[in-house]
C-alpha cells in the first residue's frame, strides 16, 4: 500500500544563475519513519518551467510502497515483471533535468554500482556492475564499465558475457517510448560482434547482429539447443566438425514474448557459413570434407548447404542437410547430394560406407570386382531422430 503520510525537511536556498527557487530536502520519511539511504535532494526551477534535481546517493528500493505502485501502474509491460523481485538498485551521483511541460527528462548522469533483471520468458534477463548512464535530449550512452551479462536461456543455458570498446549509444523517439542503438562493435565471451537494434519499451524488438567466431566449435556452443531433442543436439555437436573463416548473422524482428515466432508473428533468421569445414554425418560414413558451408536456422529447420565438397576421394556437388519441424518428437534429417569420381575411387567411398556390408556384397566386391572408367553417383540419406 501507498504510504499514508510522506514528509521532509525543506531549506530554500540562494538562488544561483537562471534559478527562480533553489531548495535542499531531507530527513525525507514514510509514515514517520525517516528513509536512511536517501542523500539530501537538490532542487532547482528556472523561468523555463525546468526542473533539476541532484541527489548524491538513492536507493530506489528505499522508498519501495511507491516503487510497487509504481510498477503497478505499468503492470501492462510484462517485461516490468522482474522488477518486483530486485533485491537492491541504488543510484549514485545522480543529476536530472525535467520540463515541466512536456513531462519529460532532457538531461541525466547518474551512475548505477549494481543491478539485475531476471529473464522474464523471452525477455533477456540482465545482470552488471559500474553502469554510468548519460542522457542529454534524445540521445542516451550507456557506458558499462565492466560489460553485462545477458541471460537467455534458450540461446544458450550459461550468461552470456558483453564486453564493450566504448559506450553504448542509445536514440530515443520524440516521444521517448521508442529506442534505436546505433551499430557497436563489442564481444560476447570474447567473440567479437557487431549489434544494431530498435524497438520500443513493450517488447517489441528489430534486432541484427553480424558475429566472427574464431572457431566453429563456439558455432556449436551457441545453437538453439533448447528448441531441439537430445539426440539432435548430440548428432549436431559430433556431426560439425571443424571449420574455419567464419562468418555468421542474426536477425530477429516482433515482439519478444512471441519468441521464436513460429505462428508467424515475427521473423527469427540465423546464418553462418563456414569455410574448409568437415562434416560426419554418421560414425560409420567418411566424413565431407574441403566445403565452404552455409548454416541456416529458422524456427523449426535447420539447414546445411555446400556447393562442393570431398567425400573419400570422391567430388561432391549439391550438398544439403535438412532438418525439419526440431520442435517435433519423430525429426527426420535428410541428406542429399551428386558425386563424380572414377569408378575405383567410386568404389573405395561405397567399401568405407555401410552400404556394401547391408547389402551383403562387400565381399564379392572386394575380391571380384575391378572398374575403370568415370561414374556419377546421386547421394540420399534420411535419418529419423
């Protein structure tokens, strides 16, 4: 509940330039209880209808029958959800500036020790040290000293840690319920990304993000494990390989409590392409190597091109892997592609293979059969998961 009674000191002070009234307040209580962890509050009022309040030290969490009314209030932005469970949020050296006639801040410095956000569904959680935060007009940066970490657990079940070159720059819409970062070069556990995004303040998201992995093992450490079986995620991990000269994107558009949007409601859209990657689709077939690959993920499919590749001696064109519906219990994986190879290599691939031995001629091929020439083999492979 709203607290019954709130009061304080207050101390008019000299004015100084372009102030009308300048005032100091404090012992500030609830109730007739006095808030310990608030500093004394600067006020100050010009000709101009601006109001600019300084406090050295505020807990917001000090006042928290307000803050709950508060948040109460907006309780339509479910992503506001997790704000019920902070713990602390103390702002320090903080220094506002508002127009009373547009009821809106034009200018703001104030530096936030700690803070943390659970993941709310699909909303990231948050959770950072040392924030200082900067806003003058429009434009907000968000300077974290230490970086963040981001929690999502359906991208990947661990924080993901953001460390950042310089501030984060933030633009604000003109009637400041929108928001756009421009494009900033950080790194996610040390993998260095590049982000741009916009969206406003009840969820909705339109976000790109360009990553150069050093390795494809990180690749596979941050596949959309959580949307897929177990025995997809293990055949995924032992299937990729190695590759190098990696590139890859990501796009998501909509609002983020609709995640991963497969009723259409949004766009989730993945990409990497891989070069000189090896692939082994199955224990007991040689593996495609020598590819330049191209990784596609959509809610649910996952698919995996290449316009040529090696397979024991043996050039193959048209690689693709599907793999459908991940959401579903019964996964089939599909595998397709055109080989041309002289017959003895031809040969050589199919003894490697499983296929002589299920068609009990491994044998018969081994000790009676000696080609020449040059073949063309078309590739299929269906797996259920």
């Amino acid at each position: 509940d709203l607290p019954k009674n709130i009061g304080f000191n207050l101390k008019i002070l000299e004015n100084k330039k372009d102030n009308l009234y300048r005032f100091k307040l404090d012992n500030i209580s609830l109730d007739h209880k006095i808030i310990k962890n608030i500093s004394p509050v600067f006020v100050g009022l010009d000709k101009n209808s601006k109001l600019s309040v300084s406090i050295a030290e505020f807990d917001l969490l000090s006042i928290k029958p307000i803050y709950k009314s508060l948040l109460k209030s907006l309780e339509s932005l479910s992503y506001l959800d997790g704000l019920q469970n902070i713990q602390k949020l103390i702002l320090k050296d903080t220094v506002a500036s508002f127009d009373l006639e547009t009821a809106q801040v034009e200018a703001l410095n104030l530096e936030v020790p700690s803070f943390y956000y659970s993941q709310q569904g699909k909303i990231p959680g948050i959770k950072f040290k040392h924030l200082l935060v900067s806003k003058k007009g429009h434009d907000v940066a968000l300077n974290f000293k230490k970086g963040f970490d981001l929690y999502v657990n359906y991208i990947h079940a661990k924080p993901i840690h953001f460390s950042l070159a310089k501030p984060l720059s933030l633009i604000l819409g003109s009637e400041q319920t929108t928001w756009q970062i421009k494009k900033n070069k950080m790194k996610a556990n040390k993998i260095p990304l590049v982000l741009g995004a916009k969206g406003d303040f009840e969820g909705d998201l339109d976000l790109e993000l360009t990553i150069q992995p050093n390795s494809l093992r990180e690749v596979k450490r941050y596949l959309p494990y959580s949307l897929m079986t177990k025995n997809l995620e293990h055949w995924l991990k032992e299937a990729l390989v190695k590759g190098n000269n990696l590139n890859a994107k990501l796009a998501i558009k909509g609002n983020m409590q609709d995640f991963p949007f497969k009723k259409g409601k949004g766009k989730f859209y993945a990409e990497a392409t891989i070069e000189n990657a090896e692939l082994k689709f199955q224990p007991n077939w040689p593996a495609v190597k020598n590819l330049t690959a191209k990784v596609i993920f959509t809610p649910y499919d996952l698919i995996i091109k290449a316009k040529k590749a090696t397979l024991k001696n043996v050039d193959v064109s048209g690689v693709q892997v599907n793999v459908a519906n991940l959401d579903s219990s019964n996964i089939a994986l599909k595998i397709s592609g055109k080989a041309s190879s002289t017959a003895q290599h031809a040969v050589e691939f199919l003894q490697s293979s499983p296929l002589l031995k299920l068609a009990k001629i491994d044998g018969f091929i081994k000790d009676n059969v000696d080609l020449s020439g040059n073949v063309k083999l078309s590739l299929k492979r269906r797996t259920y998961f």
